[in-house]
C-alpha cells in the first residue's frame, strides 16, 4: 500500500513526467538539429574560407593591375620617349624602379630587333631577348600586331633559387613609344612568385589547418610549389556555388572554396581547404556539450519540479474542496487557504472575484467587442491609406534610382539594365543593336578654365543635344562623368555610323554655354552572336573611343573586327 500511495503521488509523477519529457524532448531535439548544425557549421566553415579566397583573389588582382598599370606609365614618361635606351638616365631610372618594388628580379629594355639595351637585373645589355622564349613574346610579331596592349604572362623560368625551387615569375610588358608614335622598343620586368606566396601568408589564420592553391587557366597547379607536378586541382566550381564538401583528386574528403582572378584574363583560381574532420570538429565538440547538458538539466529539472509540486499538493486540494462547495451551490464558500505560496493565495482570490463578476463582465466583453470591431475597421482603413503612400514613395524612389540628378538622363545603373534587356531580345529574335559610347573632348580644360559650375552647364547641354539628335526608339544615358552612351535597337552598323555623325556634327555646331564651341569623340560597336553578355558590346566601343581619342578627337570610329 506504501508503495502504491508513493507511485500514485502527484509529486513523483509530475517530477518524473517532467523529467522524462525534457530529456525526450533534448534527445528529439538533438537528432532533429544535428543535421542542421552540421548544414549550419559548414555552411559558416564554407562562407569564411570562400570569403578568404576571395580577400586573397583580391589582393593579388590589386597587385596585377598596380604593376601593369606602373610598366604602362613608366613606358610614357619623358625619359622612355626621349632619352636614348642605352643612356645612363634610363639605365637610372630602371634601377630606381627596381629598388622601389623588392619583388622585381629584373627589369629592362630592348630594341625593335629584341636586344636588351639596357636592364637592372640578371640579363646582360646587349643579350638578344628572341633566345629567351619566356621574354620573345613580348616583342616579335604577335606583340607589335597589338601594340596598345600592354602584355602580362606567369612563367617558370629554369634558373632555381637558394633553395633549390625554379624561381617563378610574373612578366609585364609595355610598348615604348617616341614623341611621333613611332615604336621604340618595348619595357619589361620580372616580378618574383614570392609576392604571391606573400599574401597568401597574410592572409591565412594562424594554425587554422588551411591550405590554399594558385591554379591557371589549364588546372595546372601554380602553388605551393611543393604541390606542383604531384597534385591535382578539383574542376572549377560554378559561378553560383561559393564552397563544395567532397572528395579532392587523389584522395581524401575536404571542404574548400575558390575565387577568380580575373585581371587581364588570367583566370587563375585561388583554392582554400580544410578536410572535412577538422572542418566538423566544432560540430563533434556540440553534440557532446549538449548531450551532458541535456542530462544535467533533465536532472536538476525534476528535482525542482518535485519540491515545486510539493509546495502546490496541498493548497490545491484546498482549492478543490472549496470548489467542489461552489459547485453545490455555496456560492459563499471561503476560498481563503493555510499556507501555500503568494501566487496559489492569488489564486484563491482570483476565483472568488470570478465567481461575483462573472456575470457582470459578460456586458462589458459584448461592449468591448463592439468597440474591437470599430477599430478594426478604422486601422484596417488607416493601413490601406499608408500602404498607396508607401506604393507611391517607391515608384519616385524607383525613378530617381534610374536618372541622373544632374542631366536627367537615365543613368548607367538603368543604362545596364536596358542593354542586358536588349542583348536577350538580340539572342531571341536575331534583330541586332548597336552602342555608341561617347566622351566630351578636353572636358578636364573647361573645368579647370571655366569651373565645375559651367562644366554641368555643358553637361546639360550635351545631354539636350543627344535627346534632340536621337531617335524616339534609342536609349540615351549618362554613363559616367562626362561620357554618355547610346542604345540603338534594331540598328546595324552601317545605321549607327549615320546617327554617330549626325550626333557628332550637331555637338560641334551648337554653342555650349559659358564654353562656345565643344566637340565630342564617339566609339561605335555592334552586337555579335559570340558575346556572352553585353559589356562585350561596350567593350568594344570603348575601344573604339579609345581610337577617336589616340585619333585626333571629334570623330566617330567603329569598332574593328579580327
């Protein structure tokens, strides 16, 4: 009997029901969860390796385009136009170059015919540049062919450092002009692997157990140099995924993420990795924090509930027996209760003005409810009238996103969204598009002679012009600063060139305010069945504005073809 009153006790089943729920409950919870910590830690794991690579991406694309773009403005100073190849003040200033940047190996000067003129580094003046088939590229033919380009080539040259490792090179180039145009020779430099293996170390965590890889265009690995020739990269990812968990060629499962590199088309890729049980080991450590977590409290849970039930057993049987009297009829029955806590004696209290006002809150919930209705009504009202007022603000907003402040032409953000709009119709109907990209000549002049106030005048001007010139059914927009561009749909080449000159003529015979006369150079590209996307049009525009800039200015050059 002692038995069975302790196994019927309210305390010892509320304890036990309590605890047992809790410790189900943890352990349904643990299984549920486990599979979305795991989505959860990896998908955190892969987001910071993919973010690394791309930090890493980044800076070595931030050092390609300040080496090519000092080569270039190096090879346009005075001294490379004028100064003789094999004088002492260029000899000087290769050197002084050199020592600026501690990655540079070598950096030189050869002739038309390939002959090293003049160099800081390792190759000797008077050496033939035709013999080093890592430097031929860079002045025979193929270069001259495309002489505005500038040239930037990874190589492995066989000469080996200290430590027995092929020293690696990144090889920029630039033609070298003279006061004529005529070609001179062409600069060049080697800029030692290390800078890379540089950043890399930068940027990776202290013993975070990560490895990275530098691998070209062909999946050849390019880094570490320990891994070259005895490993292989996985194929390249799609664009949309940023980090993949699986097998890595030649065994073992890793997580790991890549990034491009992308200057001057490269198409390096920056690997990060970690393998997949290191990368899970904060998961491991979880489930086992939560699994004595879920015991201890599962235990301390039903200690607590029994000592609670305890302090409620009696006051409720309380309560029930004067329950039990209201229900025959007492409708004067104490509710008052010995001992027990504040909240049961609250209790008791709250059921006797239950009892008495009952019956006069049910008029008083039917007039609430009344007034609920009301203000449903008039909230509901108040919420349409603020919802067109925000549909309202949106569309300005939308407007104002897509114009231009200053000219009230569209902008390049709309610009982009209107050529990607035409390059899908070009791709489904066939009927092509041509783009003029346009650039006020000498702008910089009139700001500086006249003020920016009057350079916005002359802005406005030329943006009034282009809405006059062009047709009902072209596209016009300020692209940038003082360069506009046209979307010409269903317009061929032959077209274009027809509008181009008219727009050009009727820039140069109006008079600009404050300024007078002002003339504009126009590149003109239309679309072609190869392009990918559309800024392969706007590329070559660019190109071809480029020319009708190198050309004289104020005047219309169209795009070549290969």
């Amino acid at each position: 009997m002692i038995r069975r009153a302790l196994l019927d006790s309210f305390r010892l089943r509320l304890a036990a029901l309590f605890g047992g729920l809790f410790l189900a409950s943890a352990l349904l919870a643990a299984v549920c969860l486990d599979q979305v910590l795991s989505d959860r830690i990896m998908l955190d794991q892969g987001e910071a390796m993919s973010s690394l690579a791309g930090s890493i991406a980044k800076a070595i694309e931030a050092n390609l385009r300040e080496r090519h773009r000092e080569v270039l403005l190096l090879a346009q100073t005075p001294t490379y136009i004028r100064a003789p190849l094999d004088g002492d003040e260029l000899r000087q200033s290769l050197e002084r170059t050199k020592q600026a940047y501690k990655y540079y190996a070598w950096i030189g000067i050869a002739d038309t015919q390939g002959k090293i003129v003049s160099a800081a580094g390792g190759m000797l003046v008077g050496q033939s540049a035709a013999k080093r088939p890592w430097f031929i590229h860079g002045l025979h033919a193929p270069f001259v062919g495309d002489i505005h380009q500038a040239v930037l080539l990874a190589k492995l040259l066989p000469a080996s450092s200290a430590q027995g490792e092929p020293l690696r090179f990144v090889d920029f180039a630039s033609p070298v002009y003279d006061p004529s145009g005529k070609l001179r020779g062409v600069l060049a430099t080697h800029a030692l692997w290390d800078w890379v293996e540089d950043i890399i170390r930068e940027r990776l965590p202290p013993k975070s157990g990560l490895e990275t890889f530098i691998v070209d265009r062909q999946g050849n690995l390019l880094s570490p140099f320990e891994a070259v020739g005895k490993m292989q990269a996985p194929a390249p990812m799609p664009a949309a995924q940023t980090f993949r968990l699986g097998p890595w060629p030649g065994g073992g499962d890793y997580l790991y993420s890549e990034s491009r590199v992308q200057e001057a088309g490269l198409g390096w890729r920056v690997i990060v990795r970690q393998p997949k049980q290191q990368a899970l080991a904060a998961l491991n450590r979880l489930r086992g924090a939560l699994m004595l977590l879920g015991l201890a409290a599962s235990a301390l849970l039903m200690a607590a509930v029994y000592r609670l039930a305890t302090s409620f057993s009696r006051p409720l049987e309380q309560l029930a027996g004067t329950a039990q009297r209201v229900g025959g009829g007492e409708e004067d029955a104490d509710w008052a209760i010995r001992g027990g806590t504040q909240e049961l004696r609250q209790l008791s209290e709250a059921m006797r003005n239950m009892t008495f006002s009952l019956l006069a809150r049910k008029q008083q919930l039917a007039d609430v409810n009344a007034n609920l209705e009301q203000m449903v009504a008039d909230r509901t009202e108040q919420l349409r009238e603020s919802n067109h007022l925000l549909l309202r603000k949106a569309a300005e907003l939308a407007l104002q996103a897509r114009h231009d402040a200053l000219t009230n032409l569209h902008n390049r953000m709309a610009a982009n969204e209107q050529l990607q709009e035409e390059h899908l119709r070009y791709k489904r109907t066939g009927a092509p598009y041509a783009v003029l990209l346009l650039d006020v000549d000498h702008f910089k002049r009139v700001n500086d002679t006249f003020g920016h106030d009057a350079g916005d005048r002359v802005l406005r001007h030329i943006a009034d012009t282009l809405r006059n010139s062009a047709r009902a059914t072209d596209f016009v927009a300020r692209y940038g600063g003082e360069e506009f561009l046209l979307l010409l749909p269903e317009t061929d080449a032959a077209g274009a060139a027809v509008l181009a000159e008219k727009i050009r003529a009727a820039v140069e015979q109006s008079q600009a305010p404050d300024v007078g006369r002002i003339t504009i150079s126009i590149g003109l590209a239309t679309s072609n069945a190869a392009d990918a996307q559309p800024e392969a049009t706007v590329k070559r525009a660019d190109l071809a504005l480029y020319r009708a800039k190198a050309g004289g200015r104020n005047r219309v050059e169209t795009e070549t073809t290969a």
